[in-house]
C-alpha cells in the first residue's frame, strides 16, 4: 500500500475544516428542538431577557442543577446572529467541535506528526457519540470540547517538551472553564490518566536506579509536582469561582447546595442496576466506529514498534482510560454520555498506535471515514432533515399561537413542563403553577388539557384558540379565561 505522502499544517487544518462542516453543519437547524435541549436553550434565553447571567432560570423558577457555560454561550449565538431558532441554539455545540479538533492538531501536531495528528482529529470528529452530541444544544459538547483541548494541550506539549509554565496554566484555564460546563466529573478523568502515567514513570525510574532518572527511561514527565502545576490548579480554582462566588451570593438562600448535593446522590446512588448492561453496550456504541482499535493497545507487536517513551505511555494510560470508561457505568445513576471525554485521549493514543502500524501512513482510514461521514451527514441535510422537519408538532402547534396573538404579547404558562413549544413562542412568556396567581382576565394561557377542570373551577368562560394536532401526543392547548367564577352572575 502506497503511504499517504506528509501534509503541511495549513492542509491538515482545510481538511479538519472542510470535513466538520460537511459533518456537523449539515440540517443543524432543520429538525426541532427536542428532549434535553430546551433546559439548555431557555436558561440563556431568560438571561438575555433579564440581564442575570449568574443565576440562569427556567419556566419561571432559578435553575440550579448545573453551572451556566451552556446557557452564556447560547445566549452570546442568540445575540450575535439577532436571530432565535434551532441553527443559533445548536451553533456552539458545532462549534466546540471544531475549536476541539483545531486544538488537538495544533498542540500534538508537532508530537504525532502532522498526519498522524489529523488522523486523532478526524477519529474523534467522526466518534458515533461526539457526532451526536455536536449537533445538538447539549452540555456535552462544549464539556467534552474543553477536556480535549486540555488533555491534548497536556499531551502534546509536554511530550515535546514545552515548558511547564505554559503547559500548566494553558490546562489550568481549559480545565476550569470544564467546571463551569458540568463541574467536576472531568477531573476524575484527567487526573486519573495522568496520575497513573506520572507512576508508572516513577516506578520505571525506580527500576532503572535514580542515577539513570527520566531522560534515562525515556518517561514522559507529567509535571504533576512541580510549582506550574499548582499554579494551573490556581488558574482551574480561579475560573470556577469568578462564578461561583457571586452565584452562591445570589442562590445560597434557594438551596443550591441541596440541589446538588441531591444531583449527586442520584447518580451515584440512583438508577436501576437493570439497565447496567445496557449502559455498558451504549457506552461502547459511543466510541464506534473508532472502539474496534482497542485490541492494539495490548497488542505486542504493535508496542515493539513504539519508541521506549511512547510505548510507556501506551502501557500507562491505557488502563486508566478502560477502567474508568467501565466503573462508571456499573453505577447505576450513570448514563453512556458520562463517559464521551474519554474519547479524546482514547483517539490520541490510537493514532500513535496505528502511526507503529501502518508505517507512518496513519491517515488513510480515518480520512476515508471522515469522508463517508461527512457524505452521509451531507445527505441527511439534504434529503431526510427536510422531511423530518415536515413533522414538527412543537413548531406547528407554536406557529398557531403565535398567529392567534398579537406579536410581543404576554402569555401564561400554568403549571409548566418541558414542552419545546415554549421555544418558539414569541411573546413574554410568564410561569405560574397556582390557579389563585392568576389574574381575573387571562387573554392568554398555555395550560395541559388536564388542568381545564381546575381552571372551571375560577374562570366561567374558557376559550379554546389553538391545539396541537392529535397526531404529536402532546395534550396542551393554548387559551382565553374571562371572568372569575364569583362574578358569573353580573355577566
């Protein structure tokens, strides 16, 4: 097989370019929101509405469940582009991506070799659950964005040998804008993979004799205890309380700390041990088609080929990456999407890897994968986005109330739900889930067809203006309330 000849930098960077655009980019805005996305999307939304970015909020309530990197970076898109709909919400999902995979190039580029370092792009740019999750509003991209781009600035400088006070800070400062994405579940990670490489170094200079040390044994230096690193933990601490500080001002007195404290308890102490297995398959589905390259991590004629350094490095990380990708899903309260970072230092390494394997000619496969990827993605834009979007109820059910309200009108929404129609509304959307707070003349009220008998109950006259086709399952309807029930007798 012929090899793929070296590319230059700036080639590499036009193909992870072109190749994310034909990928993530394609119906990104075609298919309604759905599912988790409106507790992503609404928060920044309210932050635009309110000026509050410390404490976002939703359906009308302080939502305290995660920390607001999501929220700031959809309502930044929103304000930018002036516009609200589906493509400005799930932009900075893409773009993550895409920041992600120019990093990784550039900071283990000189490490890997230009090809080899775009094949690691291009694996975890085209990872079953990475694609997934850059094409929605989800926390986990920008999450699993920020852990790249840490764990490849770590890598790949440190094993070229930059210095610690670049490398420590730059991590530092990636890591804590990771806190202020979903907390701290990417430390464990981290630290974890680094720790384990940081000891099997230790125990290999032991074995050498310490007049032989690092250089001897061709060990990667973690830096772990040097004084870069305490100050990149600094930096990570810093980040996180420029937030939190004010935050916990502000929502100390709505029990942010029992909400999570509870969020905790429910993951780990949560779940149903039935649906382990099933976490475990899914888990695996997340890393395809990239996770069928696992049996080379101990196979020893691959390692053989590996300099003294990198096949230590190998042999180091390897376990943290497996086990940590296992334990958590044998957790009952974890879900599959918990452990998509791992995909990043999971690629790094198999790249080096197929770099021993396939005589410097690592690029070949991925970048075919990348295409048809990047083809199918294209098709799906082209062809089926449209026509799933033919079937959005949530849009269909939103463009009838907004044609039956006057534009810019306020509107109740009595006892609330995750409901996507709320998205696409554009009036002032009010919350309330008591009767009593209402007042006597609702001109409009969104409420679940199961609370008319409640609302009978106060109003005389209820209107019904508009109601999801039956075809979508939802069962709210939007409506008019004239007159409370004590003054039935004067109308």
């Amino acid at each position: 097989m012929k090899a793929l000849p070296a590319l230059s930098r700036a080639a590499a960077y036009a193909i992870v370019i072109a190749l994310w655009a034909a990928i993530y980019l394609p119906g990104l805005g075609s298919v309604e929101i759905k599912g988790e996305e409106i507790r992503r999307i609404m928060p920044g939304v309210n932050m635009l509405q309110t000026g509050n970015w410390i404490v976002p909020q939703f359906n009308g309530e302080p939502y305290l469940r995660k920390p607001p990197l999501v929220n700031w970076a959809i309502a930044l898109s929103i304000r930018t582009f002036g516009v609200r709909n589906e493509w400005t919400a799930r932009l900075p999902s893409a773009l993550a991506m895409l920041a992600m995979g120019l990093v990784m190039l550039a900071a283990c580029g000189p490490w890997l070799g230009t090809n080899a370092a775009l094949a690691a792009v291009l694996m975890a740019l085209t990872s079953a659950g990475l694609v997934e999750k850059g094409r929605l509003v989800e926390i986990e991209a920008i999450y699993i964005a920020l852990f790249g781009m840490a764990f490849a600035c770590w890598l790949g400088w440190t094993a070229t040998g930059r210095s610690r006070w670049l490398v420590w800070p730059v991590t530092g400062l990636l890591l804590g804008l990771g806190l202020l994405a979903k907390g701290p579940p990417h430390l464990g990670f981290f630290y974890a993979i680094v720790g384990f490489i940081a000891w099997r170094n230790w125990r290999k200079k032991g074995t050498q004799g310490a007049a032989e040390g690092t250089h001897g044994t061709g060990a990667l230096d973690s830096g772990l205890a040097s004084w870069a690193h305490l100050c990149g933990l600094a930096i990570m601490v810093a980040v996180f309380a420029l937030w939190c500080v004010p935050y916990m001002r502000q929502a100390s007195t709505l029990g942010a700390g029992g909400v999570w404290a509870r969020q905790i308890e429910q993951r780990v102490g949560g779940g149903n041990r039935s649906t382990i297995l099933f976490n475990l398959l899914r888990s695996l589905v997340n890393f395809l088609p990239w996770g069928l390259g696992l049996p080379l991590f101990w196979r020893r004629a691959t390692l053989s080929r590996l300099a003294d350094r990198e096949r230590l490095l190998i042999e180091a990380a390897r376990w943290p990456i497996v086990l940590c990708a296992f334990a958590l899903m044998l957790i009952p309260g974890m879900l599959p999407r918990y452990t998509l970072p791992l995909v990043i230092p999971y690629t790094l390494l198999l790249a080096l890897l197929l770099k021993a394997e396939m005589q410097n000619d690592a690029l070949r496969w991925p970048l075919a994968a990348a295409c048809l990827t990047g083809a199918g993605m294209l098709a799906y834009g082209l062809v089926f986005a449209p026509r799933v979007a033919a079937h959005g109820y949530a849009r269909d059910f939103a463009a009838q109330i907004n044609a039956v309200m006057p534009a810019g009108s306020p509107i109740y929404i009595f006892d609330p739900s995750v409901q996507p129609e709320i998205f696409y509304i554009r009036g002032k959307l009010l919350f309330t889930d008591s009767v009593k707070e209402l007042p006597n003349d609702v001109p409009w009220l969104l409420a679940p067809e199961r609370a008319l008998k409640l609302l009978r109950g106060r109003f005389h006259q209820i209107q019904i203006l508009a109601q999801p086709r039956e075809q979508s399952g939802r069962a709210f309807a939007l409506l008019s309330l004239h007159g409370h029930v004590g003054r039935a007798a004067a109308h």
